[in-house]
C-alpha cells in the first residue's frame, strides 16, 4: 500500500481511487486507510513509518489538487472522511513539530510563508463538514500549545520557557497563521495581527493576576476581580488593554521573548 501511494503513480493512484463512483460512499477505498491514525504513534515503527510517508502523500495531493479534493468529499464521502482523518494526527509535524509522529516531512520549510501547506489547508475547509472539522481540530491543537505555555510561563514567569514548550509558541502561531489564511481567503482581506497576541498574552497574565494590579488599569477587570478577556473589551480600549498586557509581561524577558517568536509566525502566514 505505502509503496503504491507514495511511489511516482501515487497521485495518479489517489486521483484515480478519489473520482471513481464507488459504492456506498466509499466505504471500500476507505477501508485502505483507517489503519493509519492508530498507526501515528504505535509500537511497530515500520507502520507508523508507512503511516507518515503515505499521509505525506495524501497532503500533497490534497494540496495541489483543490478540484479533485473536493470531488472526491461529494463523490465518496466516507473515503474522503478517512483521508481526512489520516491527516489530523499530522497537523504538528506540517508546521514543524514531529513529536508523536514519524515519516512525516513538512509540506514547506517551517520558517516560510508555508504556501503549500495553507493551500491544503484551504482546500480542505471547502470539502464539507469532514474537511472543515480538520481546520476545527486544528484550533484546538493551537489551544492545547497555547494552554501548555501559558501553564508554565504563569507559574514561574522569571525562569526560561523550556523543554517542548519552547517550540510550542511557534507552532501555535504557524497553525493559528494557516488557519486565518483560510479565513481571509472567505472574506478576502488581510486578517487582524494584533488579536492573537493579546490573547496569549493575555492565556499568561490572567493565571498571574488576582484581583487588581497597578500596571493594568480597574476597567479591565470584572466585579469579581478577574481579568477580562479580550473579546469583552471595547473597541475603543483595546489598543490600552494591548500596551498594558505587553507592558506587564516585559518584566519577564523570556516569556515575551517566546510570544514574540508565536507573533513572528503568526504574522508571517497569516498575511502572506
């Protein structure tokens, strides 16, 4: 299987399999490759090898092939479904971070705009409800990097951001860059740069900052003392509640150093 799709004829082979009317929805071709996500991070290496290469496959095909992505979601949605599924597990590895994951090479190198990678991850936002719950999962893996950061910075903001965590941010920000991408390809215009920051900025102060602080002024806390979001302040404050979040994390060079890196990344993708 893996020497088939991932050989020279393996975009033929996927375009072949994807446009065929196959019955009940594809269940058959399916079938090839359910095998795949509980391969990722399984015991037999040479599985989750094949697991990686033949998902590298499918991205790219995916990526450079929007039509027939797409006519393979109406044609054969439960193929498509496990296509999709596949390729869930690998959404680290394309901006850069292979942990748990083997056999998966990045559709782009990691520090550039990543054009291949945000076409399949167009691509995949217009093939129906299993292409967008991909994007979906993708959120919420940028709120897992974001939660692990925050965690940590919080609780000992004057130490370095370590470990996986260092990494974390600008994973974050690739992911979240790749998901605005598609967002602004919807609404045709370039994507807010300034609200991601402040609300990783905002995922750190808030687990340090009980009941009041001299640096950030009472507007932005509620009656109970509790930072507010950023979604809950006013247009017209923004700008403030931004400079102030900034302002109070500078005291700890490290933390602002690492949300600078998820900012860099962020803003790089998102407004290529």
């Amino acid at each position: 299987m893996a020497e088939v799709v991932t050989g020279e004829d393996g975009a033929s082979f996927l375009e072949r399999t994807c446009s065929y009317e196959w019955p009940e929805d594809g269940a058959e071709p399916a079938g090839l490759f359910t095998w795949i996500r509980p391969a990722v991070d399984g015991a037999d290496q040479p599985s989750a090898q094949a697991a990686g290469k033949i998902a590298h496959s499918v991205a790219e095909f995916f990526a450079e092939h929007p039509d027939a992505t797409r006519d393979c979601e109406g044609r054969n949605p439960a193929l498509f479904e496990s296509l999709a599924a596949a390729l869930i597990s690998y959404q680290g590895a394309m901006v850069g971070d292979p942990a748990g994951t083997t056999g998966f090479a990045p559709l782009d190198a990691p520090d550039s705009d990543m054009p291949r990678t945000a076409s399949l991850f167009s691509t995949m936002n217009s093939a129906g409800p299993a292409g967008q719950g991909f994007v979906a999962e993708a959120r919420q893996r940028v709120d897992r990097y974001e939660e692990a950061f925050a965690d940590q910075a919080a609780a000992d903001p004057a130490a370095p951001i370590t470990g996986s965590v260092r990494g974390e941010t600008k994973f974050a920000g690739r992911l979240l860059g790749l998901i605005a991408r598609v967002e602004q390809d919807g609404e045709g215009g370039r994507v807010s740069l300034s609200g991601p920051k402040s609300q990783l900025e905002y995922a750190v102060v808030s687990r340090m900052v009980r009941g009041s602080d001299p640096r950030i002024s009472a507007q932005f806390f509620d009656p109970q003392g509790t930072l507010i979001s950023p979604g809950r302040v006013d247009n017209a404050q923004s700008s403030l509640y931004a400079a102030q979040l900034s302002n109070f994390l500078s005291a700890y060079p490290a933390v602002s150093a690492a949300i600078a890196d998820f900012n860099d990344n962020y803003q790089r993708i998102a407004n290529a």
